[in-house]
C-alpha cells in the first residue's frame, strides 16, 4: 500500500504546499487536508487578494503559512527546497473576471508562478504537482457540455490565456522530466470563504441587506454551481489515487442556471425585499454560457453532488 494511504497515520505523513492558500478554494483545501494528522500543510500566499481569516487555525501542529509571492523565485526557492513537499497545489492566481479585465499586465505575471513552482518541483522531488486552471480556457461554447478532450479551447482574455499556458506548462514538464500532474478546470466554485467579488456571495450579501442586486444585461447568461465540498471531496480522492494523474479534470457542476434565476432563488430563500436591476452587458468577459462535462468528476466523486439550494442554505448558515 502506498505509503500516503496507510491507515499506521503520523509515521507516513505527507508535506502538502498549497500556493494561493488564502483563497476561497486554497483556504478551503487547506482546512480540509489539516483535518489528517497524516498531512504537513504549508500554504503561501502573497494576500493581496486572500485573507488569513480563510486559512486553518495557527493552533493547528500540521500546519504553517508562509506570506511570500510565488512570482518571486527568491520567495519561493528558499520555502521549497526547505520542505521538500511530496505534492503541491498551485493556487496562487490573479482571479476575478473585473480584477483581471483591470489588470491584465499583472495577470501575465502569474506565468512567472508557474514557472517558478514546476522549476522546483521537478528539483525538490516533488511527486505531483495539481493546478488550478479554469472554466475560462473554453472561452465562449463551441459545444455542450464542455469535454476536457473534444472542446476546443477558445482563450481571449488575458487571465483565460494565461490558465491555457499554465496547462501547457504542466503537460510539457510531464512530457521532458516526467513530473506527475493533474490540471483542475474550476467552474463557478462557492462556498462559505467566498469574497463577494464572486456572484454568489456578492448576491447573498446584497439579499441580506435588502439592497439591489445588480445583474449585467437581460441575466440570460447561464452558469453552473459547484459548492466546495464537492470540488474538496473530489481533490482529495485525486490526492489519493495515483492511478488518476496526468489527467485534466473539469471540476463543477453540470446543472445550468440564469444568473437572473440565481438573484431570484436568492431572494425567495432569503426572504429579502431586494430587488433585481439590470445594468448594461460588460464589454468582454461574460460568456453567454458555461456548462462542463463532468462525466470524470462524478465518477471520482461516487455521490450525487450538493444542489444549488443545499449549497444555498449552507453559506447562508455559515
């Protein structure tokens, strides 16, 4: 049995890095992997955009973070040659389809993070390495559902470019060093971490208040919903099965709705008297829809994944 699924515990822990940590998703998986004494866990983050609200708690023995920019080789050469991980996570990414729209030279410089992490890992003995790309690199639909291996990538944007070259990164260190990977296509992931930068949380804080929600255009455009226990859940297993690496992965939901659909169901759980208005379409950046195939994801996961209004009623619990 390999040693990270023994059941002897702390003798075969495992040092786990997760770059970007301080994120919805990093934050998330990092609270999870902590829960097993098995693990080492080092997050790093740079929080210019995540929080150390979001990372486990300092108390925890099997945990450490580490504030430093991945982008920056002297940041991150003296962190991974220290701890030599068996598996990193890179997370660490400018997201947020108005933050990247903004900048889209800082964007570019998210390249220099992904040559950085794969550099190393290739060097520190690094068993695989998992990066978060995302349902961006598909761009606007060419077919539905969108398939890891027949849908055409249709990158415009400077942030879904760079996710796109990061894939190309990762397969290429496989290809001529034989680094182990596995490439995560994120769809719309919430969760109670979620900044109100994101659809959800930005209409579940608006609801609370009772203040407008704002939708861009007519709302028509759909998108699916992932609630982190299930993007969570399914990593773990990926973690644990060496058997699925080198594989790219669509991680969300396959179930479409509006956003104009989401406001509504928001308000009605909410029981708020917010109402929606329409401000006009963004220029770039609001593809007209998005659905995954996620025929690999639902066999990994081996359960039904949680509904939009289970999800709901657990960040507006949390």
């Amino acid at each position: 049995m390999p040693a990270h699924q023994s059941d002897s515990g702390s003798s075969d822990s495992r040092k786990i890095l997760i770059t970007g940590g301080a994120g919805n998703v990093g934050g998330s998986l990092a609270c999870r992997l902590v829960e097993s004494p098995q693990n080492e866990v080092v997050v790093v983050d740079n929080l210019i955009t995540g929080s150390v609200e979001k990372l486990p708690s300092a108390e925890a023995p099997n945990f450490r973070f580490i504030k430093a920019d991945v982008n920056d080789l002297a940041d991150l050469t003296p962190i991974m040659t220290a701890h030599h991980f068996d598996y990193v996570f890179h997370y660490a990414a400018l997201v947020g389809v108005q933050r990247t729209l903004a900048n889209p030279v800082a964007v570019l410089r998210d390249i220099d993070g992904i040559r950085n992490v794969l550099s190393l890992a290739k060097n520190t003995g690094v068993q695989r390495v998992f990066y978060a790309s995302s349902s961006e690199v598909y761009g606007e639909p060419v077919e539905l559902p969108q398939h890891e291996e027949t849908t055409p990538l249709n990158s415009r944007l400077p942030y879904a470019i760079i996710k796109n070259l990061g894939e190309s990164y990762f397969r290429s260190y496989h290809q001529e060093f034989g680094l182990p990977f596995n490439v995560f296509r994120f769809f719309n992931t919430y969760g109670p971490k979620q900044t109100t930068d994101f659809v959800v949380a930005k209409f579940i804080a608006a609801a609370g208040r009772n203040e407008d929600i704002t939708v861009y255009g007519d709302g028509s455009q759909t998108r699916t919903f992932c609630f982190i226990d299930d993007n969570l859940d399914t990593v773990s297993h990926i973690l644990d099965d060496e058997s699925l690496a080198n594989e790219t992965i669509n991680i969300g939901s396959d179930l479409e709705f509006t956003i104009i659909e989401l406001a509504q169901r928001i308000i009605e759980m909410t029981g708020s008297r917010s109402k929606v208005v329409h401000l006009p379409p963004l220029p770039e950046g609001d593809m007209t829809r998005r659905c995954p195939d996620i025929t690999k994801m639902k066999q990994i996961l081996g359960r039904p994944l949680t509904t939009l209004e289970q999800g709901l009623e657990r960040m507006l619990k949390a």
